[in-house]
C-alpha cells in the first residue's frame, strides 16, 4: 500500500513538472534531439514578436518565412520545418523594429534610396560627406548667431533693471526697450527655428552613418565605421541573427530592404538552426555575410546540409 502511494505521488510529482516546465522540457529535449538525430524530426516554428512598422503584414512575413523553409526543404526533399500557427512552435522568429530599418525609413523620406551595392556605399558616402560638413557650418553659424543674442538680451536685461533701480524709464526709454523686446523675440523664435532644423539634420546624418555602417559589414568594406552625432552606436549590424540555448531558439530578423533580401536572411538563419555554420565561399546562403542575390543554395550549402543530415553526399 506504501508503495502504490510512493508511486502515485512521484508521478504526481513529475506530472505537476511536465505541467509548469513542459515548453522548457521541450525545449531541451529538442536540443537533444537536434544534436544527436539531426533532420531527424522536423523543427516546429512560429512567429514570436511582430512589429508592423517594417510595412509587411504578418501574412505576407509567414510567406516569406515558407520561401526560406522550402529553400533546405527542396534541397534534400525532406520536411526539416513544420508551422505552427498557435504560437507553440519550438524556433520563434521575430521581426524586431529597431534603428537600422528606421534610419532606412528615414533616408526613403528625404528622397534617399539604399541599395547592398559598392556604388549605393559611394553615393551614401558622399552625401554623408556633404551633409556633415553642411551641418558643422550650419552649428557654427548658429553657435555665433545665439551668442550674439543672448549678448543683446543681456544688455536690455541690464538696462531695464537699471532703470527700473533709479526711478524708472522717460518714455523715449521705454518705447525704445518695448521695441527691442519684440524684437529679441522674433530672433528667438528665428533661432529655435533653425536649432529645430539642426536636429532634423542630425537625424539624418546619423541615419546615412547606421546605413553606411550596415553597408560596411554586408559589403565588406575595409573602411572605419562613420560617426554618428551625438550618442554612439556601437555594436555589429547584423540583418538577423539566429541565438539557441538550453530553453530557447530563436531567429531575429532587424532589418531588410526588399523581400529578396529578407528571404536569403531567413533562410541563412535557418541554416543555422538545422545546426549548420558558416561556410568559405561568399555565393553561398551559408556565407558570414548577406551580400548575395540569390536565394538558391550553392552546392557548398547542400553538401554541408547532407552532411548535417547524414544523408549520403
Ligand atoms: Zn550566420
């Protein structure tokens, strides 16, 4: 009797566990799997976080999304991903809105279009050229302009005050003070003008130096990374990243252009959770870096994939 209850309970026990900790349970057990019977199951998925300000709807995501799955899937004609629209997939992809894709907004608004090409770098880099040294005149002048200013609302201050101690003003005086008040306001709101077109500048140097930046690292530049004004940016600038430990995979995308590009960086993520790493040859989807056009897997990357898969080469 002892003994059936000593059952019971641990059962219990492990029940209430499996309850609390199946999604983490699952996880690990995933990460098992996929480490000792790789391709063995397939990976199941589904959309984490969505920001819609990308301008994609979650529909149109979730195509682009099956575009990377089928591209390994063809490859070896097996199932490696399985979608799962309630949200319980194992793999979460996220598209996470942050400053890249809004400095790329902000450039379209002024009329800037930026393409992953050398000649796109070029042209961006020269505009950031014209643009900073356009700005740093622009600050001095109105560095000297707002000094001059606050010189003139010192004087009048002083003044008033002066006469304000000895008996008042005559009223020469004080039509005289009455008119360069006004007049000290209309240059106030002249130069809290142009302190708001500064701003506007700095936003979009700044964004040609996260783009340019971008650009760098997708392009493989061997340049230094330009300045931003203000608070710097530091880190690499990845369109996505794909992260896995113990309880969680995960594929962040941060940024894309077009859907081409946000195809390839998806399926190059999903390269990575089938547990493949980088590969030498640039043309390929396993390649460090997103700087190709096409989607299609290079042999480079189907060989790598059977290999993972075990599958005979
Ligand atoms: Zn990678």
């Amino acid at each position: 009797m002892k003994k059936i209850f000593k059952i019971i309970f641990s059962l219990a026990v492990v029940c209430i566990i499996f309850f609390f900790f199946h999604s983490q349970i699952e996880q690990v057990f995933f990460s098992l799997e996929n480490k000792y019977l790789p391709c063995s199951r397939p990976i199941t998925y589904s959309i984490g976080s969505f920001d819609d300000r990308f301008g994609i709807s979650k529909d149109e995501f979730i195509k682009v999304v099956n575009t990377g799955e089928m591209v390994w899937e063809k490859a070896i004609n097996k199932d490696l991903f399985i979608y799962k629209s309630d949200g319980s997939g194992v793999l979460k992809i996220n598209l996470i809105y942050d400053i890249r894709q809004e400095a790329t907004e902000k450039l379209k608004e002024i009329g800037i279009t930026v393409n992953d090409t050398k000649a796109s770098y070029d042209e961006l880099k020269l505009k950031y050229n014209i643009m900073q040294t356009d700005y740093f005149n622009s600050k001095k002048s109105f560095e000297l302009q707002i000094n001059l200013l606050q010189n003139r609302q010192n004087a009048y201050e002083k003044e008033v005050s002066y006469l304000n101690e000895n008996g008042g003003a005559s009223k020469k005086e004080f039509d005289r003070l009455n008119t360069e008040k006004r007049a000290l306001e209309v240059e106030f709101i002249e130069i809290n003008k142009l302190q708001t077109q500064l701003n506007f500048d700095v936003d979009n140097i700044n964004s040609l130096a996260i783009v340019l930046n971008r650009l760098i690292l997708s392009l493989n530049i061997e340049v230094n990374k330009f300045n931003t004004i203000g608070d710097q940016l530091g880190g690499e600038f990845e369109e996505g990243t794909y992260k896995e430990d113990a309880i969680s995979r995960e594929i962040d995308i941060y940024q894309f252009d077009n859907i081409g590009k946000l195809a390839r960086v998806l399926t190059h993520e999903f390269g990575h959770a089938l547990g493949l790493g980088h590969l030498e040859s640039p043309e390929s989807v396993m390649y460090r870096l997103n700087n190709g056009v096409n989607e299609k897997l290079t042999i480079e990357d189907i060989l790598a994939l059977k290999k993972r898969c075990e599958l005979a080469l």
